[in-house]
C-alpha cells in the first residue's frame, strides 16, 4: 500500500500568497453610459452598486443606485442624458493583484469593508476580493498545518 504525502506547503505561505490567486471576476458599468442604463443593468444583476470603468478598463469609482437616484432626481436631470461619470465615488479602497492576501485583509480591515476591488498596478479592475474569501483560505491553510 502506498503511504500518501501531505504537501504541508500548501497552506503555510497564506502570508506570501497573491490576490490574484482567490479574486472574484467583477462586472462593471463604463463611464459613459446613462444613468438609465446603469440603474436598469443595476436593477438586472440584482446590485446596489456597481464599479465604474473607461473604456480602457481602468477603474474610476463606484456608483451606487441611491445616490444616482437622489442626484438625478432631485436635480431634474434627465436620467437618459446624464452621465455616470458625474455620480461617481472615486474615494474606494482597493488592492493590488500582486499583493499578499495578507495586505488585502489588512486594507479591508483598515477601511472597515467586507469587500475591495482588485486592480493591476496600472489601476485595471481585475475584479474583487472578500473578507469571506480570505477567511476560507485562512481555514483552508489550518486545515493542511498538522
């Protein structure tokens, strides 16, 4: 009978491993769409918020449906003319894809979110990592330290 080998290296660089190894795929909204069609591409993906990106795919902020509803209602701007780009909250903590998972928590931890985007040096939306994702890899990572 073969002895099996645990590869107790799995889960003991959890510090060393990189973002880009537990990012979520992200679907985001361009900044020159309208407002209508963000809120009805909102309304679709059942979300209340949506990252805002050029045409390059570089990420720009989020826009959040209360707030375009507020704004453009509340001002009488015509949601079919107005842009996103005007409603958007560039203030987002984020993180690099070349980060530690490590620094990823610590970023959320610091900013108080459950969730950052995660972007190239270069400022491009990869996509997102969770708090979630990075505890289960911390389980993931016990489960292999005997």
């Amino acid at each position: 009978m073969e002895q099996i080998k645990h590869n107790h290296s799995l889960g003991a660089h959890f510090e060393a491993r990189t973002v880009k190894d537990i990012t979520e795929s992200a679907e985001s909204i361009f900044n020159k769409a309208s407002v209508k069609a963000a809120l009805d591409e909102m309304q679709a993906r059942a979300i209340d918020s949506s990252p805002v990106i050029d045409q390059r795919g570089k990420l720009l902020g989020t826009v959040s449906q209360n707030k375009m509803n507020r704004e453009v209602g509340g001002f009488g701007h015509d949601p079919k003319t107005e842009p996103v780009e005007a409603h958007i909250d560039r203030n987002n903590p984020y993180c690099f894809e070349d980060q530690t998972v490590a620094a990823a928590e610590k970023i959320m931890l610091e900013a108080k979110v459950g969730e950052v985007f995660v972007v190239t040096r270069e400022k491009f939306l990869v996509g997102t990592i969770n708090i979630e994702a990075i505890a289960q890899e911390k389980r993931w990572r016990n489960a292999w330290n005997f």
